[in-house]
C-alpha cells in the first residue's frame, strides 16, 4: 500500500470524475485487480466506484498529479495573496499622497474603494443573473493554477473539478471565498497602511468641487458617516464640512475628524462586506461539499455496477484490454499480519511440492488457473499475511500474467520474497533466461534469490 495520506471526501470525488473522464476519452482501463480489491472493501456501488477510482489514480499516476496541481493551486494563491497585500498598501499611499498637499477626501474615497465596489456590484449581478460567478481574480487562480502543475496527468483533472462542483454549483462558493478573500486581504493592508500614514505624517483634507454646492457635499458626507458613527468613528458636522470646502482646516480636532471619517467608512463599506460575503461563501461551500456525492446514473458509472456490484460471479474476459497496457507493478501492505505463507505459480508436476516447511508456515498450493488465482486474490485480500514467498520456475519466461500475478501478490501481504528454483538434478537453466527474470523482479522492486526463505518465512529474518 502507498504510504501517501488518504485522500479527503472532495479528493476521492475529484479523482472518480477524473477517471470516469479518462475513460470516455480513452477508453476502458484495465481494471481487473482494482475491480476485486473494490469489492473485497464491500459498501454501496458509489463506495466501490470511489475505492476502485483511488486505486487505478494511486497506479497511473493520477493521484500524483492531483497533489501537484494542487501545490500549483497554492502558489497560485501564495502569489495572488502578495499581490492583493502589495495592492492594498498600494491604495492608501495613493489616497494620501506624500502630504505636502491637501488630500481631496472624496478622491482619497474613489481610490480606496472604488474599484473594490464597481468588482463588488460585478460580482453580486454575477451572482444573481449568471449560472456561475468567477470573476477576474477566480479566473486568474484557475489558469496559474494549471499553469503551474506541470503534469502530463492532470489533463482531466480540472475539467472533472468543474464537472464535480457544478452539480452542487460549488463553484461560484469556492471561486467567492478566494475572490473576497483577496478583496479582504488588499482592504486590511489598505487600512493598515492608512493608519500607518497618519500617524506619522500631517495630513490636511478639503472637498473641491466646480458645480456642486457645499450642502451637497454636507448631506453626502453624514450619509457615509452614518454607519461609521453608530461604531464609534467621528462624524464631521456641517460647519466643518462647509470650512473644508475652502481649505485644509489648520486645527488638530478637524483633521482628527476628517482622519477617522475615512477609516471608518473604510472599515464599514470595504472590509465588512468582504468579510461578511466570504463567510457567507463559505458557509454556502462546506454546507454543498457534505451533500456533494456521484452522480451513479452517469453512463460511464452505471457501465460498472455489474463489475462491482455482480448479481451473480462471472469468468472469463469482462472487457477486452486497452493498448498499450500500463506496466506491472508491485507493493506492500502494510496491515499485513497473519503470519507467513508459501505459494508457487505454475509449477512442473515432476517437480516435488511442497518442501519441509516450518512450524507457523502456511502452504497455499500451486497456481495453475484463472480460478485458482482469484481464490487465493480473495483470501489474501480478507486475511493478509505478513510474508509471502513466492517460487516461480525459471525455466519458464517471465511473461505478462506472470508479472502481473506477481504484483497482485505482493500487493496483499507486509513483505514479499520471490523464489527462483533451481534447476533439477541433471538440468540446467538457461542464463539469458534467467537474467530476464533478474530484470524483471529488480524492476517491480521484489526480493528475490535462488535459495529457499524458509527460515524468512518462520523467522522474518535470515
């Protein structure tokens, strides 16, 4: 078994669509050990369709991929989140200025917050016009979120994601808690900096305007206000509004209150409803992600339940094989711990067998059918052991199946040894022939030799 971490509800989900894509693209895998492992698991067909899609992901490749696009997606974010931080400090020292001249409020306002609430409105009819919202920034993670797995297997993994979270239409949820996270992010550097600006620099704030009246500007500026003043920001009253209209006011109670107009309507009308819609998202995200299950009725799924959920046990081909077929490959399993067993495939019947085994050592028998192989498969994977020999005549190339059989084996106990008898009395083996089984275990990675592990096999060690 692997030794990588279990992946969560959403990662199985996510890998199941991938595969179902996989093979409507490509056509069936070859699925024949991850079919009998899937069942030997028991559960509804949904359980089983994920478990066997976690086994064919973990044996291509798939899973592997997963993890990288996901270290993508996060040094996608990583750079967003700079971005938005560099941004943010950007804002306020562009609202103030370096204050050698009056800052304009109702300017220093359009800087801090206007292109904040023009995305917002975006956003929310976004939200209620359109199928899904992603927005610019949602859409900018998702490509250097592609851009930066880099992986040949993860063709079908972000079109699955899609398929996946729009069944729940969880992506508009996701894509929001990113987008006004970001938004949160840039507007708390922005009154992080602001704060920073006035405290060290004198600022002086006047109201300019060609057209409009000073009443105007009076009636405008304690309607923003409002909201602020109930948390306790000053409001400026009408005098000082009307003064600032002429120039900067020169007294410290004016600029403190110009001063705390600005963070207040800041804070009210920037980060609170960032802050207030991400929670919303999120809420909306993680009450979808616990309903989010398969759709079973799929094509590409309902073609399985014979496969894992049989009505009755068939032999023989259930799907031809795809070309090319994927390499053989071996493992362990590390719940393995009923002891020690011994088990030869295709043996010569002049051959004597079984050897003189120890006490504690089990004989499964010779392996010389398809049936005979899925029994022992499915005692195996019910009571795995913690060490399997494994004798394989030499004489005997080291074919496809025989490989194959190999790497099912080893798949079901802790530790696995390979024997490779020896020739008969009055026979020899031939070199080049057993040099292609050297290559061959050395590269499903099984220990192997031509003496007997008996004392292995009893002991655990040599």
């Amino acid at each position: 078994m692997s030794a990588n971490p279990v992946p969560h509800k959403l990662q199985c989900l996510w890998l199941s669509e991938a595969i179902r894509l996989r093979e409507e693209h490509a056509g069936p895998l070859e699925d024949r050990e991850a079919n009998r492992r899937a069942q030997a698991g028991g559960g509804t067909l949904a359980a089983r369709i994920q478990a066997r899609a976690l086994l064919l992901a973990e044996r291509d490749g798939q899973t592997q991929a997963l993890r990288h696009w996901l270290q993508g997606a996060r040094l996608a974010l990583a750079a967003l989140l700079l971005l938005a931080l560099l941004s943010g400090i950007g804002l306020a020292v562009a609202a103030l200025g370096d204050g050698q001249r009056p800052v304009n409020v109702f300017w220093a306002l359009g800087s801090l917050l206007g292109l904040n609430l023009l995305l917002l409105l975006g956003w929310v009819l976004g939200l209620l016009l359109a199928r899904d919202s992603t927005g610019a920034l949602g859409r900018l993670w998702w490509w250097l979120s592609e851009k930066l797995a880099r992986d040949a297997q993860a063709a079908q993994l972000a079109p699955a994601l899609l398929v996946l979270l729009q069944r729940q239409r969880l992506s508009r949820w996701g894509l929001g808690m990113l987008i006004h996270g970001l938004w949160l992010l840039a507007l708390l550097a922005a009154l992080l900096s602001l704060l920073t600006l006035l405290a060290t620099r004198r600022y002086g704030f006047v109201w300019e305007s060609t057209i409009l009246g000073g009443e105007t500007f009076i009636a405008l500026t304690q309607a923003l206000g409002a909201l602020p003043a109930l948390l306790g920001f000053s409001l400026p009253d009408a005098e000082l509004i009307r003064a600032s209209g002429d120039s900067a006011l020169a007294s410290e109670a004016a600029r403190l209150s110009w001063a705390g107009w600005l963070v207040g309507v800041l804070l009210v009308y920037g980060l609170l409803p960032r802050l207030l819609l991400g929670l919303f998202c999120l809420w909306r995200w993680r009450r979808g992600c616990a309903a989010l299950q398969l759709d079973i009725g799929l094509p590409g799924y309902s073609l399985l339940r014979e496969r894992l959920q049989p009505s009755s046990e068939r032999l023989g081909v259930c799907d031809t094989a795809p070309a090319p077929l994927p390499p053989p490959t071996a493992g362990s399993n590390a719940q393995g711990n009923q002891g020690a067993l011994l088990v030869a495939i295709e043996l010569d019947e002049r051959r004597p067998w079984p050897p003189a085994l120890p006490r504690g050592v089990g004989d499964a028998g010779v392996i010389d059918s398809r049936e005979q192989r899925q029994r022992l498969l499915e005692q195996l994977s019910r009571f795995p052991p913690a060490r399997l020999a494994i004798a394989c005549d030499p004489r005997r190339s080291p074919d496809r199946g025989s490989l194959a059989l190999l790497g099912e084996l080893a798949r079901t106990a802790a530790a696995t040894r390979v024997w490779l008898l020896p020739a008969q009395p009055g026979e020899a083996l031939d070199s080049e022939r057993l040099g292609d089984w050297h290559a061959a275990l050395d590269q499903l990675q099984l220990a192997h030799s031509d003496g007997a592990p008996l004392r292995w096999l009893e002991s655990g060690h040599d």
